[in-house]
C-alpha cells in the first residue's frame, strides 16, 4: 500500500502538469472580420486557438459559435524580437480589406507562422483571453 501512495502521487503530478500545460497553450480571440488561411475563408466571431504542446507543427481553431474546427499547418516558429509576449495576441497580414492569418503568439512559447500574404500588407494585431 505504502508503495502506491507515490506513485499514484506521481500521476496525480503528471495529470495536473498536463491541464496546466494545455491550458496555457490556448487562447481565445474575437475576430469581427471574416480571413483567410491560406484559400480558405472563416466568419467572424470567437475562435480558440488551441496548441498540442505533443504536436506544435499543427495549430486548432475552433468556432466558439458554430463549434466548426480547423487544422493550421505551423511551417516555421517565429523567435521573440525583444520581449517574450505578456499576453496571448494573433496578428493578421490585411492587405486591401482581406485580412490573413499570420501569427499566434502565447506567453512563453515561441510565436506560431501560420503564413499571412507576401504581398505587400499592414498588421492587425487583436489579444486574446483564458479560454472558458
């Protein structure tokens, strides 16, 4: 019995590290335009942004409204350029009124390429909150 109480401690750990990690590798952005990624168009609204700390190569979006989910292919990480972000923030590439996914940024992760234009562009870049 006295040799199940740490490993069952050790499980608890583990269990409780992991909510903690997936938690913190999510976000949730209100988007009051519709964007692209990629050829792809989606509504406005608010979406989760959710990263698999197992999987980074691929980021989740989910429509809080409509519970539809897309798959963003992650091809590069981005390093900080001074400080690491405080605070969750997506940056759109928006070039005429077409706005396209570009970036997630999660405190203390490297920022997520998510592709934008390569066309001539301005940014707009909107926070996101803990998810619900």
């Amino acid at each position: 019995m006295k040799a199940r109480i740490p490993a069952l401690a050790a499980i608890a750990c583990a269990a409780i590290l992991s909510c903690i990690c997936v938690w913190a590798q999510s976000t949730q952005v209100k988007i009051p335009f519709s964007f692209r990624i990629g050829e792809k168009e989606l509504p406005a609204g608010t979406y989760n942004f959710q990263v698999d700390p197992a999987n980074p190569g691929k980021v989740k979006l989910t429509n809080m409204s409509s519970k539809a989910v897309s798959e963003v292919p992650v091809p590069t990480r981005l390093a900080w350029i001074s400080d690491p972000p405080r605070e969750s923030h997506v940056v759109f590439d928006k070039m005429d009124e077409i706005h396209y996914l570009a970036e997630l940024w999660i405190p203390g992760e490297d920022g997520f390429f998510l592709g934008g234009t390569g066309s001539m562009h301005t940014h707009v870049t909107l926070h996101g909150t803990a998810p619900r």
